[in-house]
C-alpha cells in the first residue's frame, strides 16, 4: 500500500527569537511530559506526584494529526483514507490549520502497574484502594491534588484511568497515592503507575464494556478455547501477526482485583500472561481463517487450569501490532499503551468424560468438548484423529452418493432451482459434524431441556455409577443408555455424560438443500423423536443451547426452551436410515 501524502507542513513560530525550549519551562516540583512518552514511577501511599503537559512542547510541524484530524485509522478493518472534511494541509490554507491545531484534544490516560499486596489471602473483605487523578488548567494551581477546588478529579477504576480536555494552554495534573490500612495490606509494596499525555489518542484505553471481543468457546477439565471475533471485513483480507494478547486469572486468586483494566498491571499480576520472552507454554494463540464469510480471527487454548473452577480472560490490543501486514514497535506512539478489554468469564469442567478439541480438518469449526476416555486416548491428537477419520469416511460415501445427482445439468433439468450440489455439501457437512462429534458436557451439569443424558448405565471413570432412580427410570431407553453414534461407545467408551443437542435448523437445512432422492429427514417438533434428537436455537441466552457449527458462549446463544417429550424409536430410525445410506 502506497503511504498517503499528507503534504509538507511548515510552521515558523510568532516569537522566532526564543528557543522552543525556554518559552515553556515545568515549575519546581513538576515533571514535564511530552506527547505520547510514558512516565513510570513508584509511589507511596499518600504521596502525590505532579505533571505538566505544556503546550510549547507541541510540534506544530507533526503531520501524524491533530485531534485525530489526519489520523489514519488503525482498526484491522478500517480505511486508510483521509476524511474528505479535513482541510488538506498541502492546500496552503494555514490559517484553518491554525485554528484546527488551536483546538486540540489532550489525553491523559495512567494504568497501574503494582498496588500494596494482601497481607493475608484470607483477607478477602476488600481491595486495595485506587489511585487518583487530578488535573488543573490554571498557572495559578501547578500543584492540583485531594481538597481543592476548580480541580478535575479522576478515580482510576480497576487500575485505569482516561481523561481528555481543550489543550489550548499549559495542563497540569497529579496521581495521588491514598492512605492503606496496614491491618489488611503491605506497605511494603507501593503503587506502582505508567502515566502518559497524548494529543493523538488516548495512549492507554480501555474498551466500552459492551464492546466485547473475546468469545469463550468451550473448556474441559484442564483448558479452555476461547476466540475473538472477526477480524477482517473480506477474505481477501491478511493478517500476518497476532493482534491480541490474553491473560487469565482464577477468581480466587484476588491479586488481580483492581487491575483488571490496567495492561501494565496484568502483564505483572495475572496468573497466565505472556512472559517475557514472548513464549507460553500455557497459552497457544494463532490465526484462523474460516467459518461463515471465510473471515479470519485469532484462537487462544489455555491449559493447566484447574478443574472444576471459575476463571476470567481478559483480552489485550498488542500495543506493538498495528497493521495487517506488518509489526511496528509502537510503546512511544499514539496508543503504545494498548487496549484493554472488558473481561470474559469461562468455568471448567470436572474430570470426567469430555475433552476440547479443535484441530479436525473435514470439520474444521467443530471445536468443543467432546466424550472422550483419558486411558483410550491419553493424547488428545489421538482423540481428534478418531473423530476426524470417521467423519472424512461419512462425508467420503456421502459424495459417492451425490455423484448420482446431475449437479451439472441445466438448471431446468436440476432437482432445485434454488438449491445447488454445493449447498447439499455444506448443509451436509453441517449436519455431519454436529451430529457425529458430539458436542459434550459433564455429566453433574444440571438437567437442562437441551442436555441429553447419555451412557447412563456406565460406570464412571472412579467405578461410580448415575443414580439407582434415574436407572430404573430410563435404564431401558436407547437415547438413554448409548451415544448418538455406535461407535464412540465402540472405541471411545467414555461412560456417562450428557449431550448438547444439535440445533434443528441443521437437519432443517440438510433437507432443503439436497435431493430428495438422498432421503434425508428430520422430526418435525412436537413429533415423535424430536426432544431427544435437536435443540432450538431461539430467544437469548448467555450460553449454548444447542450444537451448531462454530457455537461459542455467544452473549446471545440459542435458547433452552422446552420440547415437547417424545420417544427414541423413531430417532434411531431416521438416524439409521440417514447414516446407512452412505454406509460402506
């Protein structure tokens, strides 16, 4: 991509005697700042350090914008152009310029990097207070900070803080550091903060809490798989470097409450976090192109969790990635302090019979726990081959079958005319993959309209077996007592769990799409088979509610409301007759 010229700027100062460096000097006491240069520094529980952004230390001469006037936008999806109602600077109209420049914004934006520790775990009832924020615009209060008046007073929340004003004169601002009690906390430890001032952008900044970017797609006893959402707009679109970081914390670790929207704070704190040599070997992070639209996103597995246990992700905006196509260092650059985005919350399951996976290749947005046996398959690339060799088989006598369809064939000689091969083979696909890999929760989850329990007379992998009263109730049922499909309870044997059901659009869509000499069908709702087949993907919920292709802990998912109770005979029938017909 060609840069955009923004033409040559050239600004001779009215006072062109004097120094640039001597019009503005910072008073005793204060330090100067300067545009998008972080400041660190330690500080101790009521103590106040002072700031002054002065406005001689503006470049006139910087084309990288004012107030965003001639910012190229730095979004992965985002045009590079220049917006047509901003006066070109190359026009030699210097006096909009002038007043554009005139009325600046400054940011000033902090994160807090360290806070005075616990001095017990056990101490639980409160968090260690936050830093605070003062800001001036008066010469006449160089020093702003607690009890005065005509001062901006800013609460830092969750270690961070963003404020932005007029920069027409010189600005001056303070962090205070409050008092903290030593009966609950350390005064070993002092704050620690990173304080920035930018006329570009805020140099740290932290997401709206409803822009949420990262997904929790599914866990198991021991890891979690989470994703962004899309990252590009086309897929012609290429990203060649991960975008975001991510890092995770247990909720009972508390040495992440109060900075949870501080970049500096949990690359320190948080129990998984990218160390500094870049690698992990508890978190594996890539690109994935696919899904609906073939758009791309970046993946996260996290292991060594704990099972049974309640965690927080919370992603990050890598300061140092800023393009599709390149890596720019960028921690003095407008926004080198990141984004930090609201947290996403993920729990694991016990161990027991499910297992994430995420790496099959005829199925590739099946990615979810599934039944799987620790002892059969200790490897996980065991357990995804077994699931991806019988899928590829299914799908392989699948179009055998579709070969006796005149796919190509005048659209008038075709079995649709608004249905083609193409659409049969995805629809298949689909249906293939949410039925045949079954997505898997544990079996101590609450009864839910869209879990179906299976492998009930099976004994656990501890020897322990489901209730005698659930037995002697549905011990006799098929749907009951084996998996969907023979031949994971054949190979996998992974004892009782419960099933997400898939969603009944998919067999819906199967059936709408392809000929109807292929004989598929689908129980109707309310029909005979239907509550123990499919789930519905209707209304709103914060979970998953059914099994579809690429189903993810959505904000909004598909929804668990009831069926209508029906019988497992005619299941096994449909399913019967849907899988012999590209049997061997």
């Amino acid at each position: 991509m060609s840069a955009i010229d923004v033409g040559g700027i050239e600004y001779e100062p009215e006072f062109a005697l004097f120094d640039r460096s001597i019009t503005g000097r910072a008073p005793a006491g204060v330090t100067g700042v300067t545009n998008n240069d972080p400041q660190s520094s330690n500080i101790q529980p009521g103590q106040t350090m002072y700031y002054v952004f002065e406005m001689s230390s503006v470049d006139d001469t910087d084309t990288s914008g004012s107030s965003r006037l001639r910012e190229l936008r730095r979004d992965f999806n985002g045009s590079q152009t220049v917006p047509e109602d901003v006066e070109d600077p190359a026009s030699g109209n210097t006096e909009i310029v002038r007043r554009q420049e005139a009325t600046r914004t400054l940011w000033i934006s902090a994160n807090t990097c360290q806070q005075p520790s616990r001095i017990s775990p056990d101490q639980t009832t409160m968090d260690p207070p936050q830093l605070s924020l003062f800001v001036s615009k008066s010469s006449d209060n160089t020093e702003p900070g607690p009890g005065q008046d005509d001062v901006e007073f800013i609460p830092f929340d969750e270690g961070a803080v963003m404020f932005n004003t007029a920069l027409s004169e010189d600005v001056y601002f303070s962090v205070h550091a409050p008092e903290v009690s030593s009966e609950f906390f350390s005064t070993a430890l002092p704050y620690n903060f990173e304080i920035a001032a930018s006329y570009d952008e805020s140099y740290h900044t932290v997401a709206d809490s409803s822009d949420s970017q990262l997904i929790w797609v599914d866990s198991d006893a021991t890891g979690a798989l989470l994703t962004t959402r899309n990252l590009t707009s086309s897929p012609d679109q290429v990203l060649k470097t991960n975008p975001y970081l991510l890092f995770a914390n247990n909720k009972e670790d508390l040495r992440i409450n109060g900075l949870h929207s501080s970049y500096c704070g949990l690359n320190n704190v948080a129990q998984i976090r990218v160390p500094q040599n870049g690698l992990s070997g508890q978190i594996t992070t890539g690109l994935k192109q696919g899904g609906q639209g073939n758009l791309t996103k970046q993946e996260f597995y996290v292991g060594g969790l704990n099972a049974s246990s309640e965690y927080v992700a919370i992603l990050v905006r890598n300061p140092d990635t800023t393009s599709s196509s390149t890596t720019i260092k960028k921690r003095n650059g407008p926004g080198g302090g990141g984004v930090v985005f609201s947290q996403t919350e993920l729990s694991t399951k016990p161990l027991g019979a499910c297992r994430v996976i995420f790496n099959l290749t005829l199925c590739d947005e099946t990615q979810y726990a599934v039944p799987a046996n620790a002892e059969l398959f200790p490897e996980v690339t065991d357990l995804e081959r077994f699931y991806d060799d019988y899928t590829r088989e299914m799908y392989g006598n699948f179009e055998k079958s579709l070969q006796q369809v005149q796919c190509e064939a005048p659209s008038e000689n075709r079995y649709s005319l608004v249905k083609t091969c193409d659409d049969c083979r995805t629809a298949y696909k689909n249906w293939l993959c949410s039925v045949a890999v079954p997505r898997c929760e544990d079996f101590s989850q609450p009864d839910r309209p869209y879990l179906q329990p299976r492998n009930i007379n099976d004994a656990f992998p501890d020897g322990t077996r489901v209730s005698e009263a659930l037995r002697a109730e549905h011990g006799d049922e098929t749907a009951w007592t084996s998996s969907r499909n023979p031949l994971i309870d054949d190979k996998v044997q992974p004892g009782p769990y419960k099933e997400v059901l898939p969603c009944d659009d998919v067999c819906y869509q199967l059936v709408q799409s392809c000929p109807a000499a292929l004989g598929f069908n689908c129980p109707l709702r309310g029909s005979l088979g239907f509550n123990v087949t499919y789930g519905l993907r209707e209304g709103e919920g914060d979970g998953v509610s059914c099994n579809y292709p690429g189903s993810a802990h959505y904000p909004s998912a598909a929804s668990d409301r009831q069926r209508q109770p029906v019988s497992w005979l005619l299941l096994a029938g449909v399913l019967c007759a849907v899988l012999t017909t590209f049997g061997a």
